[in-house]
C-alpha cells in the first residue's frame, strides 16, 4: 500500500504537461492559427478555444494531446 488517494489534490500526469493558458495563446499566435483554425481542427467551438486561453477551462483527455 505505497499509493494513497487523496481525492484529486493531485493532477494527472497528462495535466502536469498541459502549457499555461497563456502560453497555449502565445503557441498559437507563433504559428500563426487563429482560435476559429484551432477550434475547427479540435472539433470545438472558438469560444471553447478562448476560455482554454483565458484560464475558464482546460482542454478534455483527447484534446490535450493535439
């Protein structure tokens, strides 16, 4: 019994590689994309993209990968 589950004070490890929403603005911006380019190759919409750079939320399992 090495492992104790805390009941989610700590983020998964996938989480831990997630950039800053401010970094995942800067990301796109140096290549050029704008959140409706990102949004449509993400399947969401630009507003999903805006609040996963303002900080409002933070992309779902399968889109943290793109």
């Amino acid at each position: 019994m090495s492992q104790t589950s805390r009941g989610g004070d700590t983020a998964p490890p996938s989480a831990a590689a997630l950039p800053a929403p401010k970094e995942r603005r800067r990301l796109r911006e140096a290549l050029s994309l704008s959140e409706e380019q990102v949004a449509e190759a993400m399947g969401v919409t630009k507003a999903t993209v805006r609040a996963w750079e303002t900080g409002r939320g933070a992309p779902p399992g399968p889109h943290r990968r793109a």
